[in-house]
C-alpha cells in the first residue's frame, strides 16, 4: 500500500489497479468505529479486480490530523473528491500516479456505512455499498451499552483507544442531535438505486430492524442475512462481491 495525504490533514493508503485501465474506477473505504486500520488485504483484493482503492484515516483518527467529528466524517471523503483529478504523491518515495476516476464507488462499513450512505447524495458517487451500517443515531445508547458498560463512551474511547481518537465529549454528543452525521434525517433525499446495503438479522450492535425500515423508505437494495451477527465489510464484500459488482456495473460507464 501507498501513502498520501488529502487536504494537509487526511492521510490515506491507496492502490492502484493490478492492470491499468482506460477507463479509472475508485473504490473509497471507510472504517467503523472505534476500530483498527485493517483494510489492506480488502483494497489488495479490490486492487485485483481492477480498481483504485483509496483507504483514508478520518479527520481526528489515527494518522489523520483535527478532531475527530469536529465535522461529519462523510465530509472528509467530499474533501478527497474535491482534490480529484490529482497526481498522488506517495509520501515516503515521491513516486506519483495520476488520479482522475470516471466512477467513484463507496464501501463503508457499521459507523462507515453512514458515511457511504449520506455520500450518495453527492453525484460523483456513482454507487455505494453500506455493510451493517448505522443509518440512525437514535440506537446510540443501545449501542454504547453493547460495547462496554462505561457510562462516558467517549471517555472510553480515549482510555482503550488512547491519541488513535482524538474525540471531546462535545463532538460524540453531536451525535445524539438526530441531524448530525445521521442518514435518517436525510432519508427523503436519498435516491436508494444508488445503495445497497447488507445486514444480519441477530446484529447485536447496531439493529436491523432500522435498516430494513431505512431501505423499505428510501427503496434500497438490502440484502438480509439471516445468523453472522455484527458481519466484517471485509467478509461482506468477499461473499458477496458477484452481486456487488454486478451493482457497480448497473450504473455503466459515463461519456466523458
């Protein structure tokens, strides 16, 4: 994987194609949280199948700099879009690629899949895929007690996780607003042939009822899976990636 960085703050990891292509397709990935960035085999396999995989660090997470949800986090992806086309510089070597994709496809998993969902308002994305994904901050008390019994989460949060988050009390509780970083609230909006979403019915983290609704509203695709519990993107993507690619390549190819 290479590094650069978007914007002065966002640090990234990317791959090009295993075999260039004419036509640039983008794969953006983004992590849940709190979790470790783990997704270099899943960009590797994306890679293989013939697209540019850009793996980034949240504002305020891990290498990244700011705070974390000082601003939505779908907002750092828009800002990496904004930098498109470039010519990516690797950070330790100075090696360069050019950058200027003609589709742009998200994947974001549990605290991710809300990023790729509120993404698909943007019309550079042509699709997104949202694993498990959190599409209502309504279920944060019930989340937070499902993973630890530490009344201040956010305080959690920076024991377990130390400086990987740099996260205030102030900006979680951004979160409870209900129109924060929060697909629901933008539910009318959402034009649900660009998503398609996966979950598992006894996820005990974040409930699939929510998003069963949220597809049933904004007339998503939703794949559900029966036993799996809270599924890994990285599983999703590779059981089910025939029916992901077949979505990607639904929308076809734009004349540039």
């Amino acid at each position: 994987m290479f590094r650069t960085r978007f914007k002065n703050e966002i640090v990234a990891e990317f791959l090009p194609p295993s075999r260039p292509r004419k036509k640039q397709k983008l794969i953006i990935l983004c992590d849940g949280m709190p979790s470790i960035p783990r997704k270099q085999q899943l960009s590797e396999f994306l890679a293989a199948k013939g697209f540019w995989v850009i793996y980034l660090r949240y504002r305020g997470a891990w290498e990244s700099g700011g705070e974390f949800l000082a601003k939505s986090p779908h907002e750092d992806i828009l800002d990496v879009l904004d930098e498109l086309p470039k010519e990516l510089e690797e950070i330790a070597f100075g090696q360069r690629f050019r950058l200027a994709p003609h589709q742009v496809f998200v994947i974001g998993g549990s605290f991710g899949g809300a990023a790729a969902i509120l993404l698909s308002l943007d019309r550079r994305v042509t699709r997104v895929v949202a694993n498990c994904p959190v599409v209502d901050w309504s279920i944060l008390d019930e989340a937070e007690k499902a993973e630890t019994s530490k009344e201040n989460y956010a305080g959690y949060i920076r024991e377990a996780f130390g400086d990987g988050y740099r996260l205030s009390d102030v900006n979680w509780k951004k979160l409870r607003s209900g129109t924060f970083y929060n697909p629901w609230h933008r539910r009318k909006e959402i034009d649900g042939s660009k998503v398609m979403m996966f979950h598992a019915k006894d996820d005990p983290n974040v409930p699939y009822e929510r998003t069963r609704q949220f597809a049933e509203l904004t007339d998503a695709a939703l794949k559900s899976i029966n036993k799996g519990g809270h599924i890994s993107t990285d599983y999703v993507v590779r059981k089910y990636w025939a029916r992901i690619k077949t979505f990607f390549d639904s929308a076809g190819i734009p004349v540039r």
